[in-house]
C-alpha cells in the first residue's frame, strides 16, 4: 500500500540489539547490509541494518517457536520510521468530533425539520473545529512549541503549517458544501456572501488603507473599494467611501452613497417575486445615474464603481480577482434570484469569462467546481485525494448522506460511500494511544461490516493494564463480541499468572471459562497456598477472590475452596466443623492424593487434644487414609510433597500413627461413657 510522503518522524540509536522478527528469521534476507524489519503499530516500521551472526536464539512457547538474530554493536542500527504522525493538537479535534458524530447518529432519526436544524448545527460545530485546529497549529508554529509544551524542531515545522493550510482549506470547502448542500435553500446569494467574505478577504490590505491619513493617497484605496462592492461588503464600502476627503463636499460621493444604501437585500423573510420587483427598480436607477449624472463623470473611479453596481458583466470580469469572486459579484448586480441549480451553469460562464482554461490544476478551483457542479461523490473523492483527511472526508460525508445528499449504491467491496470514509477514518485511528475506544464508535456507525472491523481492533489492542482490559471488555459486551471477550479474559489470565497473581489470573480465566490454564494455575495456588509457608491472611484473600462459587469445571479450585473454609474454622477454634470438612476433603476425593500426608499432619495437633475432636468413625476413616499413603508406590513421592526428608517423614508418621491409635482408645472410653 503506497503511502504519503509526508509527516516522517525517524529516531535512530546504534547499540547491541536483537531484533525479534515477525517470522522465521531464515525467512530475511542474509549477508552484509541486509535489513531486517517489523512493523509496528499503525504507520510504524522498525528497521535494523547490520550483520546478522550465524548464532541464532530459539526459545519454545506454547504457541511454537521464535527467533532472534543478534547483531554486532558497530555494524547495527536500528531505526524506527513513522509517516502520518498524529500531531499533538489532533487528539483535541478526534475526540471532540466523536461527540458531535454520536449526536449527529442519534438526531438522524427525529423529525424532518428538526434533524434539518440539527444537521445544521452539527455542520458549523464540525467547521469551528477545522477552524480552532487551524488557528492552533498556527499558534504552535508561532511559539515554536506544541500543545503538550514540548520544542517543535525546525524539521517539523513545514508540516504544522501544511496540517494548517488543511485544515483551512477543508473548512472553506466543507462551508461552501453547507451552502450548497445542507441548508437545501433554494436561495443562496447571502450564504455565498458570506462565504466568501469569510474567506478570501484582504485584511492586511484593509488595515494598511485604513491606517494611511488621509486613505485615498494610499495606493490600494480604490481597488480596495471595488473589492468590497464586489464581495457585496456594502457597509465597509460606505465606511471607507466617507473617509475620503472630499465625501462631504462633492455631491457625486452622496450620490454614490445612496445607491449602496438603497441597495436591497433577498432575506430569508422576504418575497422572491416582491425582492425582484424592488431590485429592478433599483437596478434601472443605478443605471439612470450612470448614463445622465456629471458629477459622478467628474470622479472616474466613482463612475467605475457604479459600472460595476450597475451590473456590467465586462466591468465585473476585469475587477474580479477570481471566477468565484465575480460568481457572487454576479448574483450581486445581474441575477440575484439565480436559484442553487443554476449555480453550476453560472460557474461555467464565470470561469469562461475569466479566461479559465478547461484543464483545472489548481487544488482550490478543483474543489470549488466540484462543489459548484453538484456532484457530492466526486467532491468527497477529491477532497481526500488533495487534502488527505479522512477526518474531514468521513464527519462531511456522514453528514451529507444524512442530508440525502449522497448517492447510497454499493463500491466493489460492499460498502456504501459513507461507510467505506468512516472506516478508513476509524483504521486511521487505531495504533493511536487512547483513540481505539473511538475508533470503535465510527465502525460501529457500519453495520455490518463495523462488527468485523471492531473485532480485529480489539485483537490489536493489548490489555496491558486492568483498567484497559475493563474497557475492552465493555466494548464487547456492547457489540457481543464473545470471542474477542474471551480472549482478553485469557490473555490477563496469562498476564497475572506471569507476574505471580494466580489468584487474579483464577478470576480473570474464571470468566474465560478456561478449564486448561485454570487447572494450571490452580496447581500453583494449591502449592502457594496448601504446601508452602502461607499465613492466615493470604488465604483470607484467596477465600475472598474465590468466594463461594460453585466451580463445577475445575475440582482443584473446588477443593482451594473448601481448604481455604477449614483452616477459617480453624482459626475460629470450630473443631467440629475442621473434622467434618477433613474427612469430606478425603471422601469425596476432591483433595489431590499428592496432599494427603500433609492434611493428615494437620490433623495432628487435633488428635493430640485431651477431648477427642474425631469420634470413633472418623478416626478410622483417618487410619485408613494414612495406610493408604503407607503403602502406596508413590510414598516417597507424597512424603517429598510435603517437604519431608525420609527420616523426618517416618518420624512424623509414625507419632501420627500413635495419636490416631490414642485418639481412638480416647472415642470409645467417651462413647462407653
């Protein structure tokens, strides 16, 4: 996949490294300046240039083997290339998009005329961020460094003020797109007014004329004027008209004044057929003055500037700096009742009228014709070929295809137009520290081919942190995603278990429901717990973690269970109960063979007490405990389980060999009694 040349951060370090490949290392090529690589997350690409050894590390997992090639300190380096590096003032603009996206989802489906106000809303939001990211990057630029407070280097710069130039562009395109497409008016003089007032007026000119005593000896004074009546800037025409010297003493300035002040304006109150009865009116009268009123001959450049009010189409052309400046300038003084339809024959003829050539290179008027033809879908193809923002592209097309403005057939792949920007968006996302959860929401705006796309997210993302894995597995209970819920249940089971948690891996592999490694970890919680050194207090909290759940998949966390509730009891001194659930540990089986000598030498400080805890029975189910561990094959297996040496075990068994048989004769002395 070809990718932009631009936004490349590289760091490089030399030192003794070894390089772990994504495969076989005997898959890479070999000998002298061979480079060995492998991807990284998002946009990222590790490199490592030197002399593979012929010494090459295996090491076997579960899941099979890898290897590892180790290179010589002064012939390696390893070098870690990233393109499309998300500046720090991104993530303010990422996040709160996502916001406004969620609500634009949720107010698709409400009343006409009030989704109609709400998309409208959502679309001036979305631009005032473009504008804010802007301004900002701007500001970055400026200070010489970025949000974060962090030295912006002289490398980077070119590319805030490109990010910048973007993101300024893509809001006046996506402004012109509300014009046209979103406010559906049939009537956009005063929206296109004010576009390009917004937009392409001159300021530094307009502070350098005003600042100039008296104005009119400044150079740029009277095309400044033309510039304001052609952008149809009426009141900073008047304003500037009267701060001439000679505005209050020649009467052709109040003439000209007047016609500026009676022009009229299409409101959205107004009557279409009423506004053009009044503008023809005033039309003939600007007209009148030019034909028969000397005083405004006496001043040429007056006479110019009612040439142009009076709607001279020639006048117009060679004042206007651009095709879209005298576009507006048109629909200012020839056909200001021109409807949204027509706007692309008037595009035309403007273009045609300025001499533009049919081959458009220029990125700017690509947009505006494209925008001006009506044909949304090319637009949007457009606006990422030449600014490559899949923000703008995915938040304007969503927005657009709310608005039925976008065409809703199918691409090759399956995906409708929308769908296919929301989710390049999103994978653009991920690799992001913190914006996976919001990638996440704009897949799930795709059903549904999102699920899937959700589904290979989360596979990306490492449960590296409690927190982080809580978070995953909400997103898969939000979208059903049990697989994937499953396998982070796992991967934290496997991360606790790693870091010598079994206790946390047990809760984590509980809710995976993976028998395998929850006998595995049981196995080293019974060792921890039964046959190590453990206090009452550490199996207070294995108690409290297992709680009193029923675990009908694994008998050895059944049997934890039950042994963290006996020595409960007897730290309680409730002997009673410490012999009942001894002997069920024995009875039912539940208690590992291998730990009978050792739950046999509990019980000896019981058997030793002056009043006999085990009655008659339950000391001859003792008794036939210990002969099976007598003469078991396995005995001196049993005996080194319970940490006993050979002759430190007979002696142990043999004193509880004689409290068993003390602790009998004691049961029928007090049954007898």
């Amino acid at each position: 996949k070809q990718q932009p040349q631009q936004n490349t951060t590289m760091s490089a370090t030399t030192a003794e490294a070894t390089i772990v490949a994504p495969f076989p290392v005997e898959a890479l090529q070999h000998g002298r300046g061979a480079p060995l690589f492998a991807w990284g997350r998002g946009d990222e690409l590790t490199l490592c240039i030197g002399t593979p050894t012929r010494k090459q590390a295996r090491s076997q997992s579960a899941h099979g083997s890898s290897s590892s090639t180790t290179l010589s300190p002064a012939e390696s380096m390893a070098v870690t290339v990233q393109w499309n590096a998300r500046l720090p003032e991104t993530y303010a603009l990422v996040c709160e998009a996502s916001a406004r996206f969620e609500e634009v989802r949720v107010q698709a489906n409400g009343p006409p005329m009030l989704r109609r106000a709400h998309l409208l809303e959502a679309s001036r939001h979305y631009r005032a961020l473009l504008r804010a990211h802007a301004h900002s990057l701007q500001q970055a630029v400026h200070t010489g460094r970025d949000q974060n407070g962090d030295s912006i280097s002289s490398y980077r710069v070119p590319t805030y003020e490109e990010e910048a130039q973007r993101s300024s562009l893509g809001e006046l395109v996506w402004e012109l797109a509300e014009v046209l497409y979103v406010t559906q008016s049939t009537y956009v003089t005063g929206q296109l007014i004010n576009w390009l007032q917004a937009h392409f007026s001159n300021d530094v000119a307009v502070r350098e004329v005003c600042q100039t005593k008296p104005p009119e000896n400044h150079p740029k004074y009277w095309t400044l004027l033309e510039q304001f009546v052609l952008q149809g800037r009426i009141e900073d025409a008047r304003h500037l008209l009267a701060a001439h010297s000679d505005s209050t003493e020649q009467q052709a300035f109040a003439l000209f004044d007047l016609v500026l002040r009676s022009m009229p304006r299409l409101t959205a109150s107004s009557s279409p057929t009423g506004f053009y009865t009044t503008w023809q009116q005033w039309h003939k009268d600007a007209n009148g003055l030019l034909s028969t009123n000397e005083e405004l001959r006496k001043y040429p450049q007056l006479h110019s500037l009612l040439n142009l009010v009076a709607g001279d189409e020639d006048a117009l052309a060679n004042a206007s700096v651009s095709w879209y400046t005298l576009l507006v300038s048109h629909l200012l003084f020839v056909n200001p009742t021109a409807k949204a339809n027509e706007l692309q024959f008037l595009a035309d003829r403007c273009r045609s009228a300025m001499g533009e050539s049919e081959e458009i290179t220029d990125t700017l008027d690509q947009l505006l014709v494209t925008a001006f033809s009506g044909n949304v879908t090319t637009l949007l193809r457009l606006l990422i070929q030449r600014l490559g923002s899949w923000w703008i592209v995915a938040h304007l097309g969503d927005l657009l295809h709310h608005c039925g403005s976008v065409e809703s057939y199918r691409l090759e792949s399956g995906f409708t137009l929308r769908e296919y920007f929301l989710l390049e968006y999103g994978t653009s996302l991920i690799g992001e520290d913190g914006l996976w959860q919001v990638a996440a929401k704009y897949f799930a705006a795709c059903p549904p081919f999102g699920s899937h796309y959700i589904a290979q997210l989360l596979e990306t993302e490492e449960p590296d942190t409690e927190t982080k894995a809580l978070q995953l597995l909400s997103v898969c209970d939000q979208y059903q995603l049990t697989n994937q819920m499953n396998t982070v249940q796992r991967v934290m089971g496997a991360k606790k278990f790693a870091q010598l948690r079994p206790v946390s891996s047990v809760y984590w592999l509980m809710l995976a429901q993976d028998v395998t490694r929850l006998s595995q970890v049981a196995d080293r919680l019974i060792d921890q717990c039964v046959t190590e050194e453990s206090t009452v207090e550490d199996l207070d909290g294995v108690a409290e973690h297992l709680g009193d759940q029923k675990f009908v998949f694994s008998e050895k966390l059944s049997f934890l269970n039950k042994y963290c509730e006996l020595q409960q009891y007897r730290k309680n001194k409730d002997y009673s109960r410490v012999a009942e659930l001894t002997l069920q540990l024995f009875s039912s089986k539940l208690a590992p063979k291998r730990l009978w000598v050792h739950l046999l030498l509990d019980t000896l400080p019981l058997l030793e007490r002056s009043e006999p805890v085990f009655n008659a029975e339950q000391t001859f189910q003792l008794m036939e405990c210990l002969e099976t561990v007598l003469l078991s094959h396995r005995h001196e297996e049993f005996m080194a389980n319970a940490a006993l040496d050979k002759k430190t075990g007979s002696t142990q068994l043999s004193k509880l060999s004689m409290a068993l048989t003390a602790n009998l004769a004691k049961a029928f002395l007090l049954c007898n009694e």
